[in-house]
C-alpha cells in the first residue's frame, strides 16, 4: 500500500516548467566601443509555461573562452507564449575591449548564441593644408581640415599665432563648434600684416577637441623693401632711391640747364 502512494504522489507531481525554445533576434550586434546594443532574447515557454527561471546571457571571447561580462533576468512566460527580454550591453560600462565575442544566451538549459563586435572609436583629428606659411606685405590664408572621429563634438576651435617665445600674438576662436561624427569640415583664418607687424618667425597652430596640429609661419617686413624701383648709389656713395627723389633731382637739372 505504501508503495502504490509513492508511486501514485511521483505520478501526480507536475514537470518541470521549461523553456520550449530561446532565440536572439539578431544574429550579429555591431557597435563602437563607446555606444551600448540592446540585445533582444525571445524566450518561447512549452505548455507547462516557465515561472520564475534564470535568463543568462554572456559575452565569451571565443580565443580563450574567457567570459567578459554576464547578464541575467528572472523570468515568467505563460504556457505556449512567447517574451522578449532586452539586455542592453554597453562595452564601456561592462568593461568589454574591442574585438568580437559570442554572445550565449541560456535559460532553464536551453541555449542559443549570437556574435558581438565591439569597433574601436576614430579619434577626433585637425590638419593644415601647408607645411610653412609666408606673410610678406599681404595676408595669408590657413586652412584647417577638422574631424570628429567616432562621436558627435560641439566645442572651441581655437586658431593662435605663437611667436618664438611661445607667446600668443594673435587668435580667433570659433565658439560651440558642432560636429557630427564620422565627418569633416574645413575653416579657414586669415593672417594679415597688421596681426603680426614685426618681420620675424612664428608658429600657426590650431586646437581642436583636445588635439592640435601647428607649421611654422615666417613673416617678412616691409620696412626693408625697396621703395618704387630699388636703391643706387650717387657719386660720393649715397644711397639715392629711384623714384620719388630722382624725380626731385631731375627737375633740379632741367631747372639749371632752363638757366
């Protein structure tokens, strides 16, 4: 009689709630090492239902096997119907480097997997579009290609005129610049004479978004150059410039010669 109870108590007792089927629904998340992928799990539960199981999803690096990062949820499905669980996963904020990974997903033993691929973030950059630059009597031009890299900037583009000191002789500064990620843009800024009036030698540089690129600028004075047509020398060895003065002579000798 005892026997028959266990037997019938085994009989009567409920299976195991399990999970029919579980699926990712994609089968490859592609992010930057600085965004996040919401990784979306469909959890399909058999006629007995799922109450109150364990969801487990890792992040596994297939070289070694080594898990990164582990994400879990408790969930309940009604029998025969289907839930989708959403893990977000942010390489950042789980310490997950770049590279590509295998993402498991398991519950009640039933497993299934995906890839992830974690890209490294272009970093933000500024170039010139000369080696030196030259002012002499008239302006110059710089222009500065700028690019935001992997992520969306707003901030100064300062552009600074530095001379052998290291002190700053002249600037402009473009305030709130935005820039999208992934693109580029190029300014311009303008050096005339007036910005640097002592001949001599400089240093242009631009700094953009925490990174700053720079070129040597030379500076010729006019004090020196040659005033309408260039210097000779008279008799006794003075300079006389051609020009305004040899207008002053020559009218000097017409007059003697009108005597």
């Amino acid at each position: 009689m005892l026997l028959m109870s266990l037997v019938s108590a085994f009989a009567a007792a409920p299976a195991a709630a399990a999970a029919g089927n579980v699926s990712i629904e994609a089968t490859d998340y592609v992010i930057d090492e600085t965004t996040s992928a919401d990784v979306a799990i469909n959890v399909t539960a058999d006629s007995a239902g799922i109450s109150n199981q364990t969801l487990s999803v890792a992040v596994v690096d297939p070289g070694d096997g080594t898990t990164e990062a582990t994400f879990t949820r408790d969930v309940d499905v009604s029998a025969n119907q289907t839930k989708t669980v959403t893990i977000n996963v942010s390489p950042e904020q789980h310490g997950i480097a770049v590279g590509e990974y295998t993402l498991e997903a398991n519950i009640d033993g039933v497993t299934t997997s995906s890839t992830l691929t974690v890209n490294a973030v272009a970093d933000q950059s500024v170039s010139l579009d000369q080696s030196e630059y030259t002012v002499n009597g008239s302006e110059t031009t710089v222009n500065a290609t700028l690019g935001a890299g992997g992520q969306d900037r707003v901030g100064p583009v300062e552009f600074v005129v530095l001379n052998d000191s290291g002190d700053v002789v002249h600037s402009e500064v473009m305030e709130n610049y935005t820039l999208s990620a992934s693109t580029t843009a190029t300014e311009s800024f303008t050096i005339a004479p007036a910005d640097v009036p002592d001949s001599g030698n400089y240093t242009v540089e631009v700094v953009y978004a925490g990174v700053s690129t720079s070129a040597p600028l030379t500076v010729e004075g006019s004090e020196d150059a040659p005033v309408a047509g260039g210097v000779i020398e008279d008799a006794a060895g003075d300079p006389v410039t051609i020009g305004g003065v040899l207008v002053v002579v020559l009218l000097i000798a017409l007059a003697a010669r009108a005597e």
